[in-house]
C-alpha cells in the first residue's frame, strides 16, 4: 500500500462514513474500515477513516482504543491524522473529545507539547461556529433538540468552555474576523496562540469558503480536530504539491440488487420527521418497544416475521425512533445504559435477519445503531460511493449475512437528511 496522505480516526460509524464522504467528493480514494485494521489495506488510498465506537464509552476506553487507531496509522506511514467528531460535539462533561485530542496531541508531539484546532463546523448541513459558539440553524446549540439528546445531551454553546473542562491545556479561539482574512492570518493567529501556550483552538467557521481557508491554513499539522467539513479544504494541500490529481471523479460502486430497508435507532428530530415523511407516505414501518424488548425474547423474530409479509418491491421501515418524553420514561424504567443495549441489540438483529432474507440496500439511522449493525453484519471495510444527502453517502461491503454478494449501506446521522431521505435513498 502506497504511503497514506491522511489517516482519520472517527468517534462513531456515521461520522466516519460521513468524513470519508467529504474527502471522496475532495477527489480522495478513501477507504473506511470498522474498527482497527489486523494489518494493511486491500485496496489502495490516499486516506483511511478508521471508525470507532467510541464516542459514548468510558473515557479510558477511548483513549485506548483512539492511540490503537492513531499506532496502525502510523504503521500506514500516514501524514497527518485527523480526530473526526460530530458537528454537534456531542460529548459529556468528562469527554470524550478532549482526552482523546490530549492523548492524540501527547502521542504526535510530546507530553503536554504541540498544538491543534477544534472546528465541528459544517455549515451545508446548518451547523456555524461564530464567537466560539456552536449554532444549529439559526439557534445555539443548546437550544436545539441536542439537549434532549438521551446519551450526550449539549447544554452549553460555547465550545471554548466545554473543551476546556475536558482538555489539560489551554483553549483559546481563533474567531471570524481572522478567519474572513484566509489562510495566512488564520496560521499566524494560531502560530500566536501556540507561542502563548494555547494546546487548542476553537476555530470559526460560518461558510464553507471559511472551511476552504482554514484547511489551506492545517497544512502540515500533525493533527487536525474536527467534524468532517474541515475535510472540504484539507485535499487541495496535496493538490497543490502534486501529490493527489485534481478533479478525480467519485468513485463508483459495485452493482446491489435486492430488497430494500431502513433500520433506524436515532432519536433527533430529523430522524422523527423522517419517520413520519416514510409512514405519511404510505411506506410499510414497525416500531419497536424497548419495554418489550425488556419483557421478551422473541421480538426479533417478531419484527422479521413482519418483514417477511411485506411486498418485496419496495422498502420498509423498522425503527425505535420516539419522542424524548417517551425515551426518557423508558430510561427512568430501564436505565439508560439497559434502553439503549437493548434497542441496539434488537435493531443489529433485525438488521442481520432482513439482509439474510435477501436485502441488499440497507439504510441505517443514528450513530449508535449503525455501530450496532455494521459490526452485527462482520462488516470490516467501506467502500465510499456517490452522496445521498450531505454528508450521507452509500457504501458497499461484504457481509457473511449476504452470502458475498455486495450490500449497499447508508449509515445516517441521526440529525442529517432531508425529509424523505428514507425514500429518497432508493430513487435510481
């Protein structure tokens, strides 16, 4: 495998597939892999997006599992490596992003040494940075349906706050009047923060020119921090030295035939008006109770038996998706940490049963859930294809429970889409 000019390590399977997106449309061969890889790639690329399942779990378990990612990385030769987050920095009060940015930033650099940004900005899909505040369309983060948000509710907008409760260094900002210069003032501002003792900062991004300008700033630093759209800029620094062609197509996928389906677990409103659009118009859905989940052993087998009396020339819907006050009862019953296994376990079920019954193009929806299922299905690697919606692309694998025909998978953020993205998805 010819040396990597970028090596990514994403917190969830939807961000990965989200970040691999941004740099195949950046004229990059990406391939994304399911965890950590045993040894070297099949296929060639120019960038790998190592996914993980570790925005959610104990911070000791990140870290660990990130600096593994970060080791293959650099066994790949890889030139600059790049934390992908969400653009909604979901995270908790401990973490897990700013123990993983120490550790990354410890491992690169030295302890307590070097320097990096912090930018979940990805203005396409509504999410701006301005004054180190993170908006969702035109409404702070934190008045937004992130706060009610069942594993890492965000009630705090200022990013430059929440880092520094999760970081040991020094958090500061690069704000948009700097970043409206372009690149140059954007390196010398953060030349200047470094110089100060600044570890991390927060960077500005309304537009995705600001994004094309602080990527052409990044280049050469050993470790960018950020949500995917900071990968809008970061190719045309290898454009530029000769390294990657300029204006590569998007890579095609292998032909997927067969019945069609959508797995969903995500509870943000996006994925709710999704839900609605699909059954409004008429699409064939089942939901799924996590309270039955809890009484009963055989709601998968339930679930496919459903599934296999629905016709076949056109997709389905199964989902856990609800509202938060439903949720949140559930989990004042359960536990949350019970809820959420449960309905991640029964959904990964589901998932296997549909694609053994012949399912070859498979949306999933929701981070936790797509996690859940890509490892249920022992998907190891991704194939990166045409976009969907921003930020959504599908993917092609080879699964046991496919019989090693090709499967087509969409993993969607819970809060990314439009409307009738769950029928949109499978228009020719």
């Amino acid at each position: 495998m010819a040396k990597l000019l970028l090596g990514a390590i994403a917190d969830d399977f939807t961000g990965a597939t989200d970040l691999a997106n941004t740099l195949v449309r950046g004229g990059m061969r990406c391939v994304q892999t399911i965890g950590v890889p045993e040894g070297a790639l099949d296929a060639e690329a120019d960038a790998v997006v190592v996914a993980l399942k570790s925005r959610t779990i104990p911070v000791g378990d990140a870290v660990a599992q990130s600096l593994q990612a970060l080791r293959w990385l650099q066994s790949q030769g890889t030139e600059q490596v790049y934390f992908k987050y969400c653009s909604t920095f979901d995270s908790t009060p401990q973490g897990n992003i700013g123990p993983v940015t120490d550790a990354l930033l410890d491992a690169l650099e030295g302890e307590g040494q070097g320097f990096t940004i912090a930018c979940p900005a990805f203005p396409t899909n509504q999410r701006t940075v301005f004054k180190g505040h993170l908006f969702v369309g035109d409404v702070l983060l934190s008045d937004s349906g992130m706060r009610n948000h069942p594993l890492t509710p965000m009630t705090d907008a200022n990013l430059v706050r929440v880092l520094q409760a999760q970081t040991r260094r020094k958090v500061a900002l690069v704000a948009h009047e700097v970043v409206a210069r372009g690149s140059a003032a954007i390196r010398e501002r953060c030349e200047a923060l470094r110089a100060q003792g600044s570890g991390v900062a927060v960077v500005d991004a309304v537009s995705d020119a600001d994004l094309m300008q602080i990527g052409l700033a990044l280049a050469g630093l050993p470790l960018v921090t950020a949500g995917s759209g900071i990968a809008m800029g970061l190719p045309q620094n290898w454009v530029a030295r000769g390294a990657l062609a300029a204006n590569r197509p998007v890579q095609s996928l292998p032909a997927a035939r067969g019945r069609m389906a959508v797995v969903s677990g995500s509870c943000s409103l996006a994925t709710h008006a999704q839900v609605r659009h699909f059954r409004d118009s008429g699409g064939p859905a089942l939901q799924i109770d996590p309270m039955a989940l809890a009484a009963s052993d055989d709601a998968v087998t339930r679930a496919l038996a459903w599934c296999d009396a629905q016709p076949a020339d056109s997709p389905l819907l199964i989902y856990a998706t609800a509202e938060p006050a439903a949720v949140q009862r559930v989990q004042a019953e359960l536990g949350v940490a019970r809820a959420g296994e449960l309905v991640e376990r029964a959904l990964a079920g589901i998932a296997v049963g549909l694609v053994e019954r012949g399912v070859r193009r498979l949306v999933v929806a929701g981070g936790e859930t797509s996690g859940a299922v890509v490892q249920g299905l022992g998907v190891t690697q991704l194939a990166i294809g045409a976009q969907i919606d921003p930020g959504v692309p599908w993917t092609a694998a080879r699964s046991p429970a496919a019989r090693n025909e090709w499967l087509h998978l969409a993993l969607k953020s819970g809060n990314f889409g439009s409307t009738d993205f769950f029928t949109k998805a499978f228009k020719p």
